[in-house]
C-alpha cells in the first residue's frame, strides 16, 4: 500500500483536478492543512480562512479544525448546521460555567448551514428537504468521519465569528452555484427555496434570509451594556454531549481538553448539560427550558437586548414572573395578539410566547431575526408543556 505521504500527494492531485474543472486555482500542501487567522480587514473568500477544503465533492475539515454539535440547535428554518472551532497552537479557551468559553484571541469559530438535497426536483427554486431531526448533523445528512458529502447536501452560508485584538468579528459567507467557494456578503442575501415536508412531501416556498453583518453583530451582541459580539453556542452546558469523532465517540468538552482547546474543565458530574429538547425520554419541563434557552436566552437575560422585557429564560429563573408566567407584557405591541400574559398556565392558546413563535409576520414573530419559516415541532413542544402547566393568573384589574 502507498505511504502516507504518497496518499496525500494523491489526494493532493484529485483536489487539483477538481478545482482545476471548476475554474479553481490548485492549493499549495500549506492551504490544504492549516487554516489562517486574518487579524485584521475582512477576507472576501471563506477560503481565506482556510477552515476546509473540498476534495472529490466533499468537504473536509483542515488540520486541527474540531466539529461540535449542541445539544438542542437553535433553529433556522430547519437548516442543518456544521460547526467548527480551531484556535492557533499554544492557546485554549478557558472553561466558565454559564457563559461560552472563553475562547483566546486567534480563535475562529465556524457554522456552515446547509440542507438535504431532494433528488429530482424540477422546480424553478431550489429543493431542499425539510427533516424533524436537522438539529443531528452527523447522522442523516452526509457529515461523517470523512467530511460533508455534497452529492447530498446543498450548503447554503458559513458565518464565521473570529476573536480578534480588538474583540470579535462576525462575517457572513453565501455559497456559490457551483458549491466550489462561498463570498464575503457583508449586506447579507436572499435565496429562494422549497421547503419539502420528508414526512408528507408538501413543498413549501420560502425566502432563506442571509443576514447581514449588522444583523449578525445584534444577535451575538449578547450583552445589552457592553455591546460586545461574542460566540452563542459554544457554552459548556450546551458543548456537553457526546459527538462521533474520528478517535471515537467522546463528550466534545473531553475532546477540547485533549485537543488543547480547553483548560479548567471541572470533574464532569459537575457540568450542567442542556437538555435535547427532541429527547421523548426526558419531561416537558426539561425539553421546554432547553428549547428556550438555545433559542431565547441569549437576548431574554438579565443582561440580554430584551432585559427590559422583564421576560428571562435562562436556565437558572426560577418558575414564576421573570420566567413569563402570569406576567404582563410590557413592550410587545401588537405582538401580545391581544392576550395578556406570556405564559397563561394551562392556556397555550392564549399565550403570549407560543403565539409569537407561530407566526412569521416581522411585527410580531420571535425570535425576531434568523427565522423566515415556524418551527411546528417547537410551538407544538411549547404549547405542551404550558397546557399541563398549573396556575391562575386571575384578571389583572381585579386580582380575582
């Protein structure tokens, strides 16, 4: 058999060749292995940054470059989502119990989004598969041990968020036709899809909305006083699960700490674990909160964009006001619908939070951005656990 450094000189060939067909220029061994971290401008190739590369149609992660996977997904019109994470050697993310890592300068932070193909579509707008589990990357859509099949898949957009000096950047990369490159979009992009039911068929049309920088500034802008863009996902609770790796299955906050990209993990036992709000084994309650917590909290804090709100759904408010129930809207608008609390227990139909989840009008959908489509499996999770939920708000005027 070939040694090692003849199968990569093979390996090295077939991407040439490749790249060659789509009009691409042929990497040099250091672009196929090691990615770069700009310090400084913004790059207008994701290839710049070189996280990955495609060989023979499938993309493969560059040296050192570890996926991740949550374990409840924020959702985005049920994309399915690649994450990565790579930081320059000699550095780690320290651990912190309730926020993400804090993750050390020169970090780059990845999420692909991308969907099932749907074989034989004929339709003017692009098909993409719609699935109840896309929140599972490595399991049904092409990402395995060996990269990200694109016989399979569709990649839509790769937002990368890199800590720099100064503090962080968010740029936004759109996918190209040809699935050979994804360019610099700082004003975002519109991609107009078929959202196809894999349960009925039922074609769905959509506008998949790319956002633009400001937009992704916003989001990440997690703290309403500082204003400083920082990484969502990648917090512990969120990060602890096991993920199939090419040394094995393993917990992602091991396989950081093996890796060098996280130092002060505390015995496991003692790491708080998000539930997997699609996991039929765990209660209502647990599912629910996890289901909040990704797609909520990081704007519904103490700290958040909505801390005036007065609505929290950390994982630490305790049940009652802050956590929405019996609480009147203070600065919904026209998006109470005309009801008067946000969780009415036992009342899903006249509550605030699942009434704004199900729609997609801007005025008054929630999450506000990130989202063009509802998430039934969500609304319907959500108006279960408020419907067993017990409790009498009485009427505010009287108190009865």
């Amino acid at each position: 058999m070939p040694n090692r450094s003849i199968q990569k000189a093979l390996a090295m060939l077939a991407l040439a060749l490749v790249m060659s067909a789509c009009g691409g220029s042929t990497p040099t061994p250091e672009k196929l292995q090691t990615p770069v971290f700009h310090a400084a401008g913004n790059p207008g190739l994701l290839s710049d940054w070189n996280i990955a590369h495609i060989e023979d149609s499938v993309l493969v992660l560059n040296e050192n470059v570890l996926p991740f996977d949550l374990n409840s997904p924020l959702f985005t019109d049920y994309a399915h989502k690649l994450r990565t994470v790579w930081m320059p050697e000699g550095v780690s993310a320290n651990y912190t119990q309730n926020d993400a890592l804090d993750f050390p300068v020169g970090t780059i932070i990845s999420k692909t989004f991308y969907y099932p193909r749907l074989e034989g579509d004929t339709r003017d707008s692009l098909a993409v598969v719609r699935t109840d589990d896309y929140g599972r990357d490595y399991k049904n859509t092409g990402l395995d041990l060996a990269g990200l099949d694109l016989a399979n898949v569709r990649l839509m957009e790769t937002r990368i968020i890199a800590h720099r000096e100064e503090g962080w950047i968010a740029l936004p990369y759109v996918w190209n036709e040809a699935q050979t490159e994804a360019v610099l979009k700082r004003a975002g992009d519109l991609k107009n899809l078929n959202l196809v039911n894999a349960a009925d068929g039922v074609h769905t049309p959509f506008p998949y909305i790319i956002p633009n920088s400001n937009q992704c500034a916003g989001c990440h802008g997690t703290n309403s006083n500082t204003r400083e863009i920082k990484p969502i996902g990648p917090k512990a609770r969120h990060l602890n699960k096991n993920y199939a790796y090419a040394d094995g299955i393993q917990n992602q906050l091991a396989k950081f700490t093996k890796a060098g990209y996280l130092t002060g993990l505390p015995p496991m036992g003692e790491v708080a674990k998000t539930a997997n709000w699609q996991d039929m084994t765990l209660s209502l309650q647990e599912r629910a909160r996890g289901y909040l917590d990704i797609n909520c909290a990081h704007c519904h804090s103490t700290v958040g964009p909505a801390d005036t709100s007065g609505l929290h759904l950390e994982p630490s408010t305790k049940y009652g006001s802050y956590l929405g129930v019996c609480k009147v809207s203070v600065s919904a608008g026209a998006g109470t619908g005309g009801f008067l609390y946000d969780i009415d227990p036992g009342h899903a139909d006249t509550s605030i939070i699942p009434f704004r989840m199900n729609s997609i009008d801007p005025g008054i959908m929630m999450p506000e951005l990130g989202r063009s489509t509802i998430h039934a499996e969500g609304v319907a999770l959500i108006n279960a656990w408020i419907t067993q939920l017990d409790g009498n708000c009485g009427d505010p005027q009287t108190g009865n």
